[in-house]
C-alpha cells in the first residue's frame, strides 16, 4: 500500500474545469465567457503591444542578470505601483508612509498580506462580500484567518447593490474585523459603489475600527481611466485609513502567467515603515524567498516613461471600450429579440464581468444546448463576446429565458 493513499480526491475549480470543458468541446459554435481574461474581436487572447516591445527590449539587453531580486521585489516597480495607485502626488508618497511589495500578482498580494495582518497585529476575522471573487476565502482562511464573514453586497432582485444590508452587516463586524472591498469592477456584479457610499462605507468602518484591505484586480480596466478607478483607495486614504492593498497587473498588463503584483502598505507614519518591511521581509521569505523579475521589468519600464505610459493608457482604453460596446450589443440584441426581463444591468456593470441574472438551470441549458460556456451564478466574461458570436449569444439567451 502507499502512504499517499488517505489523499482523496478534492473538488474541481469552477472556472478551470469549464474552461478544459470548452476546450475539448468540438462544437463548431462554442462560446467561452468564463475565465476572467481579455479576449480580442476575433476571439483570441492579446499580448499588449506595449508588452511585445518592451519584452524584445530586454530580451536584447545583454547586461541583464537573472540575479536574485531583493526579497521585497524591484523597488522601481513598487514605488511606480503604489504612484499609479495613490495618484504620484499623494501626501502620503511625499510623507514616507506609503511603500510596496513586490507579490505573486493580485492573489499574491492578498495572501502576503493576509498573512501579515494575522501575524503581526492577530486579525482573524474578515469580511467578504456576497458574492465575491471565489479565492477570497480561500486564500484568508489559508493565511491563519480563523472567522470568516460575509457582509451582503448584491440584491438578486433589484440586480443592484443591497446598500442597507452592507452597512448593517459592517456595523455589526467586531472591531479589527479586516473587510475585504473590491477597489473597482466588483468581480462578479460589475456594480461598484457610487462615491456616496464609499463615503458612507468609510464612516462606519472608522467609528467600528475596521480594517480595509483593498483588491485592485482592475485598476484602469474599468472605466479606461486608472484615476477614477482608484478614486476609493485615494478616498480611504485622505480619510486618514490606514490600509493594505493588493494590486494585479494580470489584467490591465495581459501579464496572467507572468504574475506581477504589488502589495501596497499605507500606514499612519513614516516611522513605522522599516518594522514592516523588516517583517514582510520574513513572511516572503518564508513563503517563496523573492519574487520573479521578469513581469516586473516590463511593467516597471513602462510606467516609468511618459511615452511607453501613454500607449498602455491607450491599449487599456481600447480593452474597456471593446467591453462597452459589447456590453451596449448584447443588450441591444436581446431588446431586437424581445427577450422578456430587462437588461439595462449588463449596461450598467462595468468592469470585465456581467451578472447575467441567469439561473442555475438557465446556464446548465446554455451549456447542454449552445455550449456556451458560463459560471454557474450567471457571470459571464463580457469579452468572451465578439461580432462574431453576439447574436448566436443573444439567441440562446432569448431561448433559455423563453422556453
Ligand atoms: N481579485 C479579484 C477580484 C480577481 O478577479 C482576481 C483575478 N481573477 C484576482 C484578485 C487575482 O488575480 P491574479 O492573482 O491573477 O492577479
């Protein structure tokens, strides 16, 4: 016998499985609107531009090493990250109380700095919201968070925000409860906070003490423009908050597999700084020992040089418009088809995702009868869509809705 045999089999990942479903599916019409990556007009994936250069730039600079990175990542990357998130002349850059870690992208970030919050200052319990991104409480729970929570975010009905149910749940969070918000493009909902609700959102967390720790999977992504989708951080942090943020470039780069994130730390005075770093320092270090370079020299040189910056800035502006409109087709196709039910929401929503308002069975028909491939809370990945499948979309929605 072997040792190995108490491992039992563990449930498959959403998302993973759908996507391998997808691929073996030989259906000349298939769909694929599940895994939450840009997909071009023609269907396919889309290096930026940007990128391909900057790659060919380093691939011939025959002084590059492939040395070991500090433990805490290229400090040209982590100073122009936490610049892009705090806005460059942020007071809190200028007073030496904000800093970065270089991390394993976005759910790097959370991880790193989940862990910090449990060790360091014995947070346990945090807060997510209903729904979120599927990993959040994975990736807490595995951090030493012992009491998760759920605060409700989405009104099923209204296909809106259930404002009155998310303050009433913070106000009863204990304090030092960290409360995960999503900086923009709630992923799944697409809908985000209007600033009077941030407003509001902040109120309670200060009288109730609780911690923010922010997930910005989409900075830029959601509306084109990185300083309005960074407006809640920014916001947060006049207030006064300290807080955590984790900062993907999976998305607004292309950069997936490549892994390039950012933790970034704002806390109340420059004199705390070294500690941190010191003790972030030990829980990278146990966890992966330093992070890979690559991801973050394209980044870093991009953001770091007015011209290369203005063609990323265009190249996300050309990501989120292709959304929009495909967004603005579906709804107008379904409207042509008369498809009972209405569909302002998939307008309204921003960000890559849509919470289509499909039920369970609705999806499961999607997929037996169309092989259009969705989550099975109704998300889709908006830029799944293309002119070229838009209507056979359309129609299986109009006859999943109907039948
Ligand atoms: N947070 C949210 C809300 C996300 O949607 C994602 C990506 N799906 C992530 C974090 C992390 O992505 P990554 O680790 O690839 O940066």
């Amino acid at each position: 016998g072997s040792r190995f045999q108490v491992v039992e089999q563990g449930p498959p990942i959403e998302v993973f499985q759908l996507n391998r479903l997808f691929t073996e599916d030989s259906h000349q019409n298939k769909v694929n609107l599940t895994v939450g990556a840009y997909r071009d007009e023609k269907g396919k994936p889309w290096v930026l531009p940007v990128v391909r250069k900057m790659e060919k730039q380093l691939a011939a600079d025959d002084t590059l090493l492939h040395e070991y990175l500090p433990v805490l990542g290229l400090e040209q990357f982590t100073n122009a990250s936490v610049s892009m998130l705090l806005g460059a002349d942020n007071p809190a850059i200028a007073a030496g109380r904000a800093f970065g870690v270089q991390v394993l992208s976005g759910t790097g970030g959370l991880r790193v700095g989940a862990e910090f919050l449990n060790k360091h200052l014995k947070y346990t319990t945090f807060y997510y919201s209903s729904p979120t991104w599927e990993n959040h409480h994975l990736v807490f729970v595995n951090s030493g968070f012992t009491t998760p929570r759920q605060y409700r975010y989405w009104d099923e009905k209204a296909r809106a925000i259930d404002f009155d149910g998310l303050i009433e749940d913070l106000s009863n969070a204990p304090e030092n409860s960290v409360i995960l918000l999503h900086a923009c493009a709630h992923n799944p909902t697409g809908i985000d906070p209007t600033h009077e609700q941030w407003e509001k959102i902040a109120d309670v967390m200060e009288e109730r003490k609780l911690f923010p720790f922010f997930d910005s999977a989409y900075q830029g992504f959601a509306s084109g423009d990185l300083d309005r989708d960074a407006w809640a951080v920014r916001y947060f942090v006049k207030r006064g908050f300290e807080l955590v943020c984790a900062q993907s470039y999976a998305k607004n780069f292309g950069l997936y597999n490549e892994r390039v994130g950012n933790l970034a730390v704002v806390v109340s005075d420059a004199s705390l700084v070294a500690a941190l770093k010191s003790q972030l320092t030990w829980i990278v270090r146990g966890m992966y020992s330093n992070p890979p370079a690559h991801g973050a020299r394209v980044v870093a040189t991009v953001l770091g040089d007015k011209q290369l910056f203005d063609l990323w800035r265009d190249h996300i502006k050309q990501m989120s418009s292709r959304v929009i409109q495909m967004r603005e087709a579906l709804r107008a196709e379904l409207i042509r088809l008369g498809t009972p039910g209405s569909w302002d929401h998939i307008v309204k929503q921003i960000g890559l995702f849509s919470y289509t308002g499909l039920t369970q069975r609705q999806v499961e028909y999607l997929v037996q009868e169309y092989h259009i491939y969705l989550l099975k809370s109704g998300r889709i990945n908006v830029c799944g869509l293309n002119p070229s499948n838009i209507q056979y979309v359309a129609r299986a929605f109009h006859d999943a809705v109907t039948k």
